[in-house]
C-alpha cells in the first residue's frame, strides 16, 4: 500500500487515507521509518536553514532608516522653522550673490569625482565650484552615491538602486525649461513631471530633477532626495 | 492607524522578521550583500504601504514585498529570463525517506537546497525552514494554497532525490 507521508504529515489525507495510514504505522516498521525519516528531514532542513548567518546589526540599522524619527514637537519645529529662515536671510546676504551661477543647460562635465561617501563628494563639491551644495545621502531609498559631478551652471549626483543608474541634476529654476513640466503629487508632496524625470523646488529657487532607472525608482529616490536638498541653506 | 505611532509600530512589528527576510532573500538567490539590498528595499517599501496593511499575516505580506522585488530586478536586470513555473523535473516515485542517512552536514544540506530552482528552494525555505502555514506561504508566494502544496511536495522529493543521489542532475539542467 502506497501512503503519501508528506499529505500525512500536512493533514491533508481524507479521514478514510489517514486511518488506514495510522493501522499501517502500528503493525508496518517500514511505514514508521518511512515516516520517521520525513519528519527528521525537515527537522534537519529546518535547522540547517535556520542555522545560517545573519547580519542582525546591519538588519536592524536598515530598519530604523526606513520608519524615520517621529515628527518633533510643535515648539522644537518652530524654533527649528525660524532659525531656518534667519540662517536662508544671511545666507541669502552673505554668499547670494555668487551662489550657483547655473544659467547654462546641463553640458560635459567639468570634473567628476567618483565616490559614495556623500560628505566627501559635498566636500569637494564646494570647494571646486565655490557655491553651496546639500548634502545627498541616497540613503533614505536604499540607494548608494556612485559619484558627484559638475559643469557649467549645475551639479550633479549619480546613484545606484536596485541595480538601476539615476542622476540628480541641480539647477537655477531659470535654467530649466519649464514649459513642458506638469505636476503631480507623491507621499502627499508636490512634484514636477519633465518627460520622464521627476522634479521638485527647493530653497535659493533651485530646481533638481532625477533621471535614468526605472519610473517608480525616480519618484523613491526624488522623495529621498528632496527631503536633503534644504540643507543647501547650512553652507 | 494614527501616523504619529506609525513609525514606532512599524518598527517595532517588523524587527522579529527581520532575519526570515535575510533567509528567504538569501535563498531567492545572490549573496549576503544583494540579500541585504533586497531586505532595505522592501523594509523601505513595506514602511510606505504600511497603512494599507491589513494587519493579518505580517510575515507573509513582507515576504511577498521581498519577493515582488526581487522578481522586478531580475526582470529588470534579465529581461529574456522567464520567470514561469519551471519545468517539473523527475523525481523518484518510491518511498524511500527512510533510506536517507539523516546525518548529511548542515553546509551538504543547505548546499543542495541552493540547486533546486527559485520556486522550490523557496518554498522549502517558507513552509520547512521558516515553517509558515500553507495559507501564509501562499499569500507570500501569490498564488493558491493547491500549488503550494503540490510544489512543496515535488521540492523536498526532489532535495530528497538529490541528497540520496538516486537523480543526479547538473545545475545546468536544474
């Protein structure tokens, strides 16, 4: 008699199949090796697997980077809020009038520093081009920075996601072509929509858009990255 | 659900399946550091639907996040790989769970499991290893309960044959 010990084991023999399967189990020893053998097979798969190692630090430092902080108390926002309008006044005072001269449509690059260490490449931004820039992690979409790049009148970071190339390209609002933009909304934030890549607005009236990948990795990493480029303003 | 504990639950709900996420990652395929790039995705992802998450079967619903994923960067990455149900390969029809000498290593088994194609590896991994019911490895794998059945069925026939040696197969016919 053939008894399937796999349905046996996972309760799905008919009430009928299952008691015959019990009788043999009592008077066949086969059948009880049979079934004994399955059972220790996935008790030594189940441990095996089980077994494996697992990066819990580096598991549980992904986790608190997808659910950000809570949102801070109304009083810390304002305090937070003002100091952030005082600081884009004297900012806007002290190095407005040499801040990024990006009157020119994206061009070859004028240098390139390939690097993923998002301070390091802000950095070196600053210094070559004399203008402030945020400081874009690509974190907060999982991605990585490949490099920062320059040119005439716009900035410029290539990432990677997913195995997919985007670039967050900067520029003065002016510099764009805006008239074919239409908007659209994402999380709840506003967003523009230039052919197939994503922009936003931020602070000093610069424009970034987000290009390459894939059309949901844009809107990820356009939402990561639009909630760094504020900082532009902390230069 | 209220926004403000969102984040807090969120976290709190999903740090005990963080490791069966790095397993099944694992087990879809790469290495230790493309299965963590699949996990940050999806724990990324899973914090943006978060809302819509029906509250039942948090394992299932996040492995099939992970899964979703992966199937999207392999079709992104290989977009001439078929992703259909492979070709049931032949499995013995005796029983013979008995014959097996269930002394193999750790490393032996897990090395053969790595063999068997994605649906079967990972079947196992979800109903034997992270020992999920089958209505929630259905609901990971998106498909019904009958198929989870007959493939679980088929893959540990299979790992069965191959940790026996009754088949020998090449991974190139795998």
């Amino acid at each position: 008699m053939f008894i399937d010990w796999q349905a046996y084991e996972d309760g799905s023999l008919s009430s009928e199949e299952r008691a015959q399967a019990d009788m043999l189990l009592q008077t066949d020893r086969q059948a009880r090796a049979e079934l004994d053998g399955l059972r220790q097979f996935r008790s030594a798969i189940r441990q095996a697997g089980q077994a494996e190692t697992v990066p819990t630090g580096t598991l549980n430092e992904m986790l608190r980077r997808a659910a950000p902080p809570q949102p801070r108390s109304q009083r810390t926002l304002f305090l937070t809020m003002g100091f952030a309008v005082a600081a884009a006044l004297i900012l806007g005072v002290l190095v407005g009038p040499r801040i990024l001269d990006l009157a020119q449509p994206k061009s070859q690059p004028t240098s390139v520093l390939a690097s993923s260490d998002p301070q390091e490449l802000r950095t070196w931004l600053i210094s070559n081009t004399r203008q402030p820039a945020p400081l874009i992690t690509a974190q907060g979409c999982g991605a990585r920075l490949v490099d920062g790049k320059y040119g005439p009148g716009w900035i410029a970071w290539d990432i990677e996601m997913n195995h997919q190339k985007y670039s967050i390209v900067g520029k003065k609002k002016s510099a764009w072509d805006m008239s074919r933009t239409t908007e659209t909304t994402y999380e709840g934030m506003p967003y523009m929509l230039k052919g197939d890549d994503v922009g936003w607005e931020c602070e000093l009236d610069m424009v970034y858009f987000v290009s390459g990948g894939t059309s949901q990795g844009r809107l990820e990493v356009a939402r990561a990255a639009r909630r760094e480029t504020p900082s532009i303003i902390r230069v | 659900m209220n926004w403000f504990s969102r984040p807090r639950d969120f976290e709190k709900s999903v740090q005990p399946e963080l490791a069966v996420l790095y397993r099944v990652a694992r087990r879809l395929g790469g290495n230790a550091e493309q299965a963590e790039d699949l996990v940050q995705t999806t724990l990324i992802k899973a914090y943006q639907a978060w809302e819509r998450f029906d509250g039942r079967h948090l394992r299932s619903w996040l492995i099939r996040i992970l899964r979703n994923e992966f199937l999207m960067n392999v079709r992104s990455a290989r977009p001439e790989l078929s992703l259909d149900e492979p070709e049931a390969p032949e499995v013995s029809q005796d029983p013979f769970w008995s014959d097996l000498a269930w002394k193999i290593q750790a490393d032996q088994l897990l090395e053969e499991l790595e063999k068997l194609p994605e649906t079967y590896r990972v079947v196992i991994q979800l109903c034997d290893v992270e020992q999920l019911s089958y209505e929630e490895a259905a609901e990971a794998m998106d498909c019904p309960v009958g198929t989870i059945r007959s493939r679980l069925f088929r893959a540990r026939a299979l790992l069965r044959d191959r940790l026996t040696g009754v088949i020998s197969l090449t991974e190139d016919n795998v």
